[in-house]
C-alpha cells in the first residue's frame, strides 16, 4: 500500500476512535428520548432503491466509490 | 370485529373503538379522513392484538398457557418476558405491593358496595397462592406452583397505549393521542404549538363532571382510583386495591390520582404505586418528582 | 411476612421511567413482526428516467421487495432492469478537420467538425440482488448479500458479508463488512491492444476484473435529534480495468491537429479509499441529512463529495425534499487529454474524462405524497446534474504523482523516453470538453403490507 494510503487509513482509524471516545463524553440519551430515531426517516439512507440509483449514476459518471456499504454489483459503465 | 367510528373535532380526527374492556379514542391533529382511518385502525389493530396476547379471559394465550401449567416450566416469547421484567420490578421497587399474582385475591372479594367480606380461613387459603416471590422467573422461563395465576392487567393497558402510540408516530408526523379507558398518550403538540387538553374526570359524576384539566403537549397520562367499587365495613368505605401482603384493601388511597409521565406505562405505574401507600400517596409522588393531581 | 417500606423519590421514578421506556422501543420492532396481516411486507418500486445532454438515456425500472419475518429475520430481493441508449464521448479530442471514428461494432461514425466523438451504442441490463439479514442476538446482526448481473459486454457476480454491533445502550453501533465481486469485461468487437491502433483485437475474451472490498464504520446517537457516522471503505481491483471503446488522440506537433488515435490503456491493479461522515438531524419536524465524502486511490485520482439535503414535512404526510451535491476530483496520474504524436508512449494513457479533473454538481427536489384510497407513499423527484472539466492548471498536486508511488514507471509523464522534435509542451493539449448537462426523474412507489 502506498504511504498516503497508508496515511489515509491511519486518519480513519484515528477518526473512528475520536467518534466513538466522544460518545462516552457527550450526556448519554435517554430511553425515553429515542422516539425520533425510530422513525423511518432518521437514517444515513432511507431510501435503499434510491442510495442504490444514485450510487450506480454517480459510479459510472466520476472516478469515485465508496459509500455507506460493501457489496453491490459492477457495471460496464465504468 | 367492528371497525372504528371517525368523527371530525374542532381540527383533529376522533376515532373510537371498544378493546381491552372499555372505550378507546385516537386523537389526530391532521386533515385527511383516509388517513385516519388507517391509522385509528391500526391502534385497533394493536389494542386487540395484546388484549387477545394477554387477557386473562381468553383460553388460548400465553397467560392461559401460564396459568394452568400447574407447576411445569412454560417458556415465554420476547414481548411477554419484557412485561414480565417490568412486572418483577415494580414488584421489587414497591417492596411487594405491587404483585402481578394478586388477582386470585379477586376469588374472595366482591366489591359491589356491599357488606362482604371473606373470613379469615379463606383469605388464608388464597394468600398462599399469592407472593411474587414465589415465582420463578429466569427470562424466558417462568415457573409457578400450581394454583398461582399471574394478571398483567395492571400494565397491560398502558403498554398498549405505548405501544400503539409508538406504532402510529412512525406512521404519520402529526400530533396525535392514544387514550385507553381513561389511560393515554400524546405524541406532540397540536399544530400551532397548543397542548392536548385532558380533563380528570370526576369518578363519583362519571360524565358529567371534570375535576381537573391537564395541558398535555406530548407524555403519558394514567389514572388510578378507588372510587368505584368498594365494599362498605364497619362504617368505613373500603376501595377495590387489595394490598398482597395482607390480602386487604388499602384504607386511605386517594379517590383519584392522574399522573403524568414521559410514557403512559410510567403514569400508571407511579399512580399505581402511590395509591398503593394509601394516605401516603401525594408525598410519594411530591418525593418522585413527577406531575400529578390528586382528588 | 416483612412490610418493607417501597423504593421513592427521584431515584426510584427514573429507574420506572427507563424500564417503561426500554420496554416499548424494544416492544415497537415486535408488534410490527407480529402483525402479520399487516406491515411484514415491503415493496419498493422506482423508475429512473435519466438523459444526458446530446449523448446517453437510461430508462431503468427498479423493483425491490423485503419480508421481516417474526423471528427478525428480514429477507429482500430486488431486480434492475437497465435500457441503455446513445452517445459515449471516446476520449479524442474534437478537431477542426472532419474526424472518422471506428466504433467497436465495427460501424463507422463521421463526428461533425468541433463535435465531441462519440460513440453510439445501445445496450441493456438485468441485474439481481438477494440480503438476508439475521440478528444473531440482541445487539448483533448480520447481513449476506448477493449480486448478480449481465449485460451485452459485462457481467458481474459478487458477493457481501457484514455485521453490526451495538455498544453503549445501544445508542453506539459498529459495522464491519466483506465484499468480493468476479466481474468479467467481454468487449464488443474483442479486446484491442492497449495504446495500439485498435486493428488488432483478440476474440472471444472474457477480461476478469476482481474486486475486494472492506468496510469499517461507526454510527452513534448523539442526542435526542442527531445521529452520526463515520465509515471508511478500501477496495482492491485487479484485472481488466481499461475502457474497452475509449481512445485517446494523437496530436501532430507541427499542425496541433488531430493526427491519430490510440487506443486508452490503464493499470491492472487500483487500490481506493474512502472516508464517509454522515449526519442526520432533526429538527422541529424536517430532518437535514448532510454527508461529506474524502476519496483517494492509488492512480492519484482524489475527490471530495458534499451531499446536503433538507426533507421538509408539509401536511397530510406529504414532503419537499431539495437537494445539493458539489463533487471535486482530480485527475489520474495517466490521465492525458491527448498525446503528441511521435513521442515515446507512457505504460498508461486514458483520455476519458470521467478520470479527469472532473467536477459535478446536482441540484435536485423530490416531492413524497400518498395516493387518497391506495396504501404506500409515491415521489417523484427531479434532478439537474452538471458536469465540467476544471482547468488543468489549477490541478498542481494532480500531475507526477507520488515519489513512492511505483506504479506505471513514468505514467503521466509524457515527457518519459527521449524528446524528439517536440516543440510544444504536450500538457497544453487541453480537453475542451464542454459542461455536460443531465437531467433526471426518478418516480417511485414504497408500500408496506
């Protein structure tokens, strides 16, 4: 792996240990408090149909990937 | 089952139907009639579905199940071993009054305001299948004596309305409130930021008279009372909540407390509770912390 | 039998208040499996018309279908079908002369003079995808994906394992997850040699393309209104990674026309990385989703993504949802608009814009209603994208590439091998590509029963 990846993935890790170490830091939320997370709406991509179209159109018209999961198919479109 | 009524308020929908031996309403602060249809429906849904799970009138559910296993192990689902963690500890927390094996104690008691009451070879009959801690209960297995029945009345209504609440604000955004005979739940403020007004009935003028009125913006409401049913001995009124600990009705409980909470389940339960220390019941609640009315 | 005096105060209504609480957001999950009359079944249906300024339309309906069953397991499928029509720019350079280009069905195509050369193609795509997800306790879950899909020149099959992990009172969730795809590229009219005139092409091939992939995130509530997470992807490629219809043109050095075209040719390895955050927050009764995305791979392509997007409540359950993207990259290391003709080739050339220093932006509204007497939400949502190239100059860090970076040994340089008569600095042949407009509508239909 090259330096700056190597780099970038020291960053991530660094990153994931400050998200998570803040966690323990901000006031903890309340059972009573978690109404609003259930809904539906409240998460990174509520729509999977539409993540996937986006993500399908932006792949095949830039150079980047990455997104919120692994898996998902390859297509000639480059 | 017969399907909801809907009928049209000042700007909200009010839908009404019969579950879990009495009146239920769902308020919605919204316009479209379809739509609360659906969702007055699907409080129906759930109300019956948990009235069917866990009433004890019916032959055929997991507390039938329970209570006539007669001493055999009977292993219970997830949402039964939940209300049964919750059972065991207001049962922990009340030092055992509040017991979820007390109904049997109905056996000997009638409260229909007469003179009745059970003599003492009976009651201690009955108070040997009555005790909490007689039950064996390691999630999710639950073993009983034989002869112990345990009643989940005493939350179950609660629970429905929390858990119908919780159902229908998944559904829609709009404010709404779920009341189950008397117990309810409000999701939110009504468009415009106004509360729910809620008004305490007065139990000796059922329907006639309010005692108190409660602006509710979102939070669990619950009543307990004694005022109903009693039975009358030496000269004194005795209410219908029977102590487990003595098999006897607690002398002195408030005729009505309304508590408000951030869940309906935690309404009735504080209600419960205090009435539960008879006289003892507004500085038990005044020591919780919470927002009540006592009448 | 010992009259105890009960638990109270403040202390004794919290502990009821939680245990009240708990119960029902965990209860909530199991009345919805328990109905199963109602709510078990998901369905979600979209179609995607989508057309490009002069060059590609897509017409791709979507269908997806997921079933939770009462033991929490949740099983789902979903089929793509893609109708692919239109122009793909090649990479040569528009000219002043008349320019004739072979297209891999072996058609000829005359390009009006200053018109970007295009290829027309026209193909279609079914594509399959399976998960099941299964919690295997209470606060870990598992997910299996499969993938499978076909097209004239291309198919894909792939496979993901994750897991998620609540920590913390659940308000803290890990993931971790595994993918692999064995694509294949089979190209229309063969596999032409790389950097070669195209006539020679090698029949019959199927190109493999390896993908791995690996995932690492961490989401948490951090209030009442706000969720956050942070997950980095890292993803290996391996085989057939060169496009196999693009060219990238020669330029006389006298002339500065047009002289020639080679076929593009890239690496068979390409190693990417990228870092994601996300945020969604409530507010009153909108939620503001915003994520921002850091790229990098080892072609020295690099981007950065803002995604913002504002979901605005209306009433009866309706909702306008606008939205903006701003995308940033720079170029590969190989990345060259064209090439003088004469000098010596580097190992790897590509002219294809989409490696370029590239930058899109989106703006887009979608609009969520419910049909009256039918169950399920409808939207529609119509999306104008932009794309242009940025002036090379303002792309210092993209050219060279990095000292310890081993790959294609003088890649990017044009410069590499002895200089012959080159009279002019081949990085001022620049693309003039012009902005790429797109517009696209996607209707769709979800329904739980």
């Amino acid at each position: 792996m090259s330096t700056r990846l190597r780099r970038s993935a020291l960053l991530f890790v660094l990153a994931v240990l400050a998200v998570a170490g803040s966690g323990c830091a901000t006031a903890k939320v309340q059972p009573w408090d978690r109404d609003l997370m259930a809904r539906e709406t409240m998460r990174f991509a509520p729509s999977k149909i539409e993540s996937g179209t986006d993500d399908h159109i932006y792949f095949s018209k830039e150079g980047s990937v990455g997104g919120l999961g692994v898996g998902g198919g390859g297509c000639g479109c480059n | 089952m017969t399907p909801p009524t809907l009928e049209r308020g000042e700007d909200f929908w009010v839908g009404r139907f019969a579950a879990m031996g009495g009146p239920c309403e769902v308020l919605l602060d919204l316009d479209d009639r379809d739509e609360a249809l659906a969702l007055v429906a699907c409080a129906q849904d759930e109300a019956l579905r948990i009235e069917h799970k866990f009433s004890r009138y019916r032959a055929d559910n997991i507390i039938d199940r329970i209570n006539r296993a007669g001493g055999e192990p009977v292993e219970v689902d997830a949402e039964t071993a939940r209300l049964l963690d919750y059972a065991a500890l207001c049962h922990e927390m009340s030092a055992g009054r509040f017991d979820i094996t007390s109904g049997v104690l109905r056996r000997v008691w009638t409260f229909d305001g007469g003179a009745r009451v059970p003599d003492e070879a009976a009651l201690r009959d009955v108070l040997a299948l009555v005790g909490w801690e007689r039950v064996t209960w390691r999630t999710p297995v639950l073993t009983m004596p034989p002869g112990m029945e345990i009643d989940l009345g005493g939350i179950g209504k609660e629970y429905a309305v929390d858990s119908a609440a919780a159902l229908l604000a998944r559904r829609t955004s709009s404010a709404l409130v779920v009341n189950f005979g008397g117990d309810l739940y409000a999701t939110g403020p009504r468009r415009g930021g106004r509360p729910w007004a809620i008004g305490v009935d007065d139990p000796e003028r059922t329907g006639q008279g309010v005692l108190d009125r409660v602006d509710l913006t979102r939070g669990g409401l619950a009543t307990s009372g004694d005022a109903r049913r009693f039975v009358t001995w030496q000269g004194r009124r005795l209410g219908h909540i029977l102590d487990p600990r003595t098999g006897w009705p607690i002398e002195g409980a408030p005729r009505a407390v309304t508590v408000i909470a951030s869940t309906c389940l935690e309404a009735g339960t504080l209600s419960t509770l205090a009435s539960l220390q008879g006289p003892g019941a507004a500085e038990f609640l005044r020591d919780s912390g919470v927002e009540f009315r006592i009448h | 039998m010992q009259l105890a005096a009960p638990e109270r105060g403040l202390a004794a209504r919290r502990r009821i208040a939680a245990a009240a609480c708990a119960l029902i957001a965990a209860a909530v999950p199991t009345a919805a499996h328990s109905q199963e009359a109602t709510g078990s079944w998901t369905l979600d249906t979209s179609i995607l018309l989508y057309g490009e300024q002069d060059r590609t339309e897509i017409f791709e309906p979507v269908a997806r279908i997921s079933r939770l069953f009462s033991n929490g397991h949740r099983l789902s499928g979903q089929f793509a079908y893609d109708a692919i029509t239109g122009a793909s720019p090649t990479g040569a350079l528009p000219s002043g002369q008349l320019q004739t280009t072979t297209t891999p069905s072996g058609n000829t195509v005359t390009i009006a003079a200053g018109a970007v050369p295009t290829n027309e193609f026209q193909d279609q795509r079914f594509a399959l995808d399976g998960e099941w997800e299964a919690p295997l306790a209470r606060t870990l879950k598992s997910t299996l994906g499969a993938h499978y899909s076909s097209e004239t020149d291309y198919m894909s099959l792939g496979g993901s394992a994750s897991a998620s992990y609540e920590i913390m009172d659940r308000l803290t969730t890990l993931t971790a997850g595994m993918g692999y795809n064995a694509d294949k590229v089979s190209p229309i009219g063969g596999t032409r040699t790389g950097l070669s005139d195209g006539t020679v092409a090698v029949q019959g091939l199927d190109n493999p393309k390896n993908v791995t992939s690996g995932m690492l995130g961490v989401s948490h509530i951090l209030s009442r209104r706000w969720l956050v997470g942070l997950s980095g992807t890292l993803q290996a490629e391996d085989g057939y990674l060169t496009d196999p219809y693009k060219v990238v043109s020669l330029v006389d050095s006298t002339t500065l026309e047009v002289s020639g075209q080679l076929t593009e040719k890239r690496p068979d390895k390409r190693q990417r990385a990228s870092l994601l955050f996300s945020s969604v927050y409530h507010l009153n009764e909108d939620v503001f989703y915003f994520s921002l995305r850091g790229y990098s791979d080892d072609w020295n392509v690099r981007s950065g993504t803002l995604d913002l997007r504002l979901r605005h409540e209306l009433a009866n359950g309706k909702y306008l949802q606008p939205h903006v993207r701003y995308y940033s990259q720079s170029q590969a290391d190989f990345y060259v608009p064209g090439l003088i003709a004469g000098q010596a080739l580097p190992a790897y050339a590509s002219a294809d814009y989409r490696i370029g220093p590239l930058r899109t932006g989106t703006l887009g509204l979608t609009y969520g209603f419910h049909v009256k007497g039918m169950p399920g939400t409808v939207s529609l949502r119509a999306e104008y994208l932009r794309q242009w190239l940025a002036t090379p100059g303002g792309e210092g860090e993209g050219e060279g590439g990095g000292g310890d970076d081993d790959r294609a040994a003088g890649g990017g340089e044009v410069r590499a091998g002895p200089v012959t008569t080159a009279t002019i600095d081949p990085a001022s042949i620049q693309s003039n590509m012009p902005p790429l407009n797109i517009g696209s509508f996607l209707i769709g239909y979800t329904v739980n029963f």
